[in-house]
C-alpha cells in the first residue's frame, strides 16, 4: 500500500470525481444517438452498462413497468443563431435555420421505432405551456390530448432540454408509477443530488 492510498481524498476532490462520473452518464445519455454511430449496439450497451447512471436502461425499465409507450428529450433551439445539429461540427460549419416544429429536434427517443412525429404538435404546444406557466422547473406539467387518446408529462431537465413521457389512452397524472420514475430521471438529469452534496 503506498503513502497515498492512506491519505484521506479532500471533500471537494471527492465531490469533483462524483460530478464527473455523473456528467459522463448524462452526457452519453443525451448525445446517444451520435455514439451509437460509432460502436456496436451490444458494444454501446456494454458501455452504458458501467456508467454510474444507466439512463437508456432506467427507461426501459419504465416502459416495462408503466404505461408510459415512449420517453424522449426535446431540444428547444429557438433563438440559437449558431445551432448546427447533432454531433461535432468542424469550425465553418453551416448554421441551420429551424422553424415551427423543426426548432424543436428531438435528441433521443425509446423506443426508436415509436412514431414519435404523430406527437410532436402536441409535444412542442404544451413545451411552449410549459415555458410560460411554470413557477418552478422542476415541476412537471401534465397534457391530455382527447382527439390523439394520448397523454404526456413534460419535465424541464436542463434550459433547453425538456424530458417528455407519452401514454396512450390513459391519463398519465393517474399512473403514480410512470410519475415516480419519470421524476426520479429529471431529477438526477438535473444533477439535483450531486449539486445538494456541495451544500452539506
């Protein structure tokens, strides 16, 4: 054993180590689709897998215990003027124009066969409520759609990006487990418990 392994790590070394490992799950999370093009899926699950929070999987397993038929990020990039889309862009890159509902690029989806576009008015109408009425953003705000048989919960994960639950036929405030589990991922998406360590 060496001298540094008896040596206590500093409190904000300690929490430094924590943020990263929890940025690093939440940033293969949200930029999935793009590192999905550069690995295998069972290379990409394998990887997932080790991270401190398994977002991909805590999903799945919501879909499997809920209601809930697809959860996804929006991104709202009204009033970006130097958006180019997913991925790394090399410097020079075209900057992209969006409008309507195309300002409002969707970052992942699961399932990736769910025919997320039927929703999307729906979803960037009641992203636009969400914007304006919400005194607090950690608050989710429940939609029904009676035409569409369809019902949402919207979270405000970060400024920008906005976690979306979809149920089909059902009212989505009645199903406790679907708004347990889509609470407990927009909160550690917002990095909630790691932010209250560094207030202790």
């Amino acid at each position: 054993m060496s001298l540094l392994d008896t040596i206590p790590l500093p409190e904000l070394y300690q929490w430094m180590c924590k943020m990263m490992v929890v940025l690093l799950s939440k940033f293969s999370f949200y930029f999935e689709p793009v590192l999905s093009q550069q690995a295998t899926a069972t290379d990409m699950k394998t990887i997932c897998s080790r991270l401190e929070i398994d977002f991909i999987s805590l999903i799945s397993s919501a879909l499997r215990q809920s209601s809930l038929v697809c959860v996804c990020l929006i991104l709202d990039v009204n009033g970006l003027t130097k958006f180019k889309g997913s991925g790394y862009h090399m410097p020079g890159s075209p900057t992209l124009n969006l409008t309507g509902l195309s300002s409002y690029p969707t970052m992942i989806a699961i399932p990736k066969d769910f025919a997320l576009q039927t929703h999307k008015p729906n979803i960037v109408s009641f992203i636009m409520a969400l914007q304006q009425h919400t005194s607090s953003s950690t608050n989710p705000m429940y939609q029904q759609d009676e035409k569409a048989h369809s019902s949402y919960i919207l979270y405000q994960v970060d400024s920008r990006v906005i976690l979306v639950g979809i149920c089909l036929s059902r009212k989505i405030e009645i199903d406790h487990t679907a708004s347990a589990l889509l609470s407990d991922i927009s909160t550690q998406l917002r990095l909630s418990s790691v932010i209250a360590m560094l207030r202790h």
